[in-house]
C-alpha cells in the first residue's frame, strides 16, 4: 500500500451529499502528498454523482461500518480530519467509534493524525464528547476556522492543544479557478438556504421577503434562483420550497445538483446572493459577487461576514434591509482582494 515509503492518506470528511463538504474533500485530494494513495471514509451509501467527482478526483471510498475491514485499512494510514463542521453533538455513536478505532488504530502502526479547518460544536452529550476527546487528542494539534471552534476545541482538549487556521476552502487550488473564471454575465438573485432544526437554524425570517424586495427593485430583469447545497428532498430542497411556497415566488428556479461545477456556475453569474450558509458564502467571496448574510445565530457565517465586512441583516443589528441590499449591491469588484488574501495565508496553515 505504500508507494515510495508514503503511507496512504485516509480522509475523515464531512456529509458528502453537502456540496459545500465535497469541496473540502477535492481540495485535500488536490493536495495529497506526491505518492500518496487517497482513501476517504463513508458512513451512509452516497449519490452516484459524488462517488464519481470523489473517483474522479484520484479518491477510493471506503465503508467504515465494515469495522474491521475499516481498522485494518487505516492502520496503515496516515489520517486526515476535516475540513469542515465536524465535530458536532449530532453524530451517531457507531460513527464516532469507529473514526476513534481508525486513528488509533493509525497511531498505533506508527501513523500520524492531523486535522484541517475544523468547525467545532457545542458537545453536550457525555459519550460523544468522551469519544471527541479521545479522537482529537490523537491528533498533533487541533487546527480550527473560526474564534467560537477555538474556544468550542479548547473545552475539549485545552488551549495549548489548538490552532486557529481558516476553513480550508481559501486554500488557493482548482476550487478557487473555477469558482472565479471565466468571466460571466451577472443576471441572477441566487438564494441559498440553509435548515437545521438541531441548530435552529432557518432562513424563513420576517426580513427575507423586505431583502427579497429590495433587491429585486434594484435587479428587476435578473432570475431568481435557489441553490441547494445539499439537494436532499428534506434539507435544502425543503427549505427553498418552503420559501417558494411561502412568497408565492412562481417566476424561482430550483437548482439541486449533486455536481460542484454547475453549482459553482450559478455564482459565477450571481449579481446578489442571499444566504445563512457558510460555504454559500465562501462559494460567493470566491466568485466576487454581491453578499448579504442572513443572520440566524450561527457563529460561524458571523464570523466570516464580519471578516469581510458583509452586510448582515438580524433584529440585532441596526441597518434597514433597503440599506444592507443597497450596500451589498454596491460592492465594488476586485475590493476584498486583500482579505481573501489574508485568508488564504491563514488557510493554508492547515496544510502544514
């Protein structure tokens, strides 16, 4: 399995049918050591489209119910954990013991575990948070994008143990040229909703039809398209339809793709995106586009448009929503070139 005494690199992920996870998952196949064979672990069966993208991209997915197929196999690997909001209070205790069973079992063959952009949760659960513990501390260090997943990896495996990168889609690569080129025409409103009932998360909030208004007075020609990073009939799907429904917005197209580059192309030509997701909001900063971030609580998309100083709309903050459409709208091409820069030196942190 070695190929010119690299060991093998298993790839502990996130939700694959979540395109925003399959992002992260190509860039670390992008940058997989020279010589390195690439093994990406799965729970649940995935969608033909993003096996094929993960195969494309030089990935073997491997069952890691069959555990002892599964240990075996990594205990001949280096493993890699992240990037994206991995450590969570919602994973299944099966999945936790046997990602905890691999690294050890890499550890105890002489491999190394290193982590990537972690987002880290609120982990109130006593088992989970054992078995969270247990895994991190296997790692070298504890790499995280954001200030509330320092302190969230902090009550888990101290300060000392954590460091604060970026979320690894600002790691320069193929996502970023094909999220930014070629040049397109601007000439769609694009949504892209986010539900989380164990977040509470939702983007059906009073302001959503005021922002809906506002931006459509300033781009009456423009299409209306909602973009579902996870096209699953109940997430992202059932939040577009039940914003669709809920305005009577006849004229909105679905987009629910299981592939990255068609997604990709809808923000190539967004004029204005509206979102409370985090990688719609990656996804739009790389395609340059006009932002405004709906802000449902989340620490995470508060983070990154304070950051990038985008317009944010909550009962919290005082901006009218005519005000924060017309700011986001007025965003000047080529303006957050230093930040994502900025960003960029952060994110590729992870890959030391």
């Amino acid at each position: 399995m070695r190929n010119n005494g690299v060991r093998p690199h298993l790839f502990y992920c996130g939700d694959l049918c979540n395109l925003g996870d399959l992002a992260l998952l190509l860039q670390n196949l992008e940058h997989l050591p020279a010589g390195a064979t690439a093994y990406v672990r799965r729970w649940a069966p995935l969608p033909p489209e993003v096996e094929r993208q993960v195969v494309a991209a030089g990935g073997t997915l491997v069952d890691s119910r069959n555990l002892v197929a599964f240990v075996a196999l990594a205990s001949r690997c280096d493993i890699v954990i992240g990037g994206g909001q991995l450590v969570r209070g919602n994973v299944s205790l099966p999945s936790l013991v046997a990602q905890y069973a691999g690294a050890r079992a890499a550890r105890w063959r002489g491999g190394v575990v290193t982590t990537r952009g972690l987002g880290v949760g609120t982990i109130s659960d006593r088992n989970r948070r054992l078995l969270w513990k247990a895994l991190l501390r296997l790692a070298t260090d504890v790499r995280v994008r954001d200030a509330q997943s320092v302190k969230n990896a902090a009550a888990l495996v101290g300060r000392n143990r954590v460091v604060q990168t970026a979320d690894a889609a600002f790691i320069p690569g193929r996502l970023h040229e094909r999220a930014s080129g070629p040049a397109a025409v601007r000439d769609r409103i694009l949504i892209a909703p986010c539900i989380d009932g164990s977040e509470g998360r939702s983007m059906a909030t009073p302001v959503f039809a005021q922002i809906l208004e506002a931006a459509r007075e300033r781009r009456p020609d423009d299409a209306l398209v909602f973009a579902c990073h996870d096209p699953r009939p109940g997430m992202d799907v059932a939040a577009a339809h039940s914003l669709i429904d809920g305005l009577a917005l006849s004229d909105a197209r679905l987009q629910a793709t299981y592939e990255l580059d068609v997604l990709l192309d809808e923000y190539r030509h967004a004029s204005l995106v509206v979102t409370n997701r985090l990688h719609a909001i990656i996804f739009a900063l790389l395609s340059d586009c006009a932002i405004l971030v709906i802000d449902d609580g989340t620490a995470k998309t508060r983070f990154i448009a304070t950051r990038f100083d985008l317009p944010l709309v909550s009962q919290a903050i005082p901006e009218s929503v005519e005000y924060a459409t017309a700011r986001a709208l007025d965003h000047v091409p080529g303006s957050r070139r230093r930040a994502l820069g900025a960003m960029a030196t952060a994110a590729r942190a992870n890959l030391a």
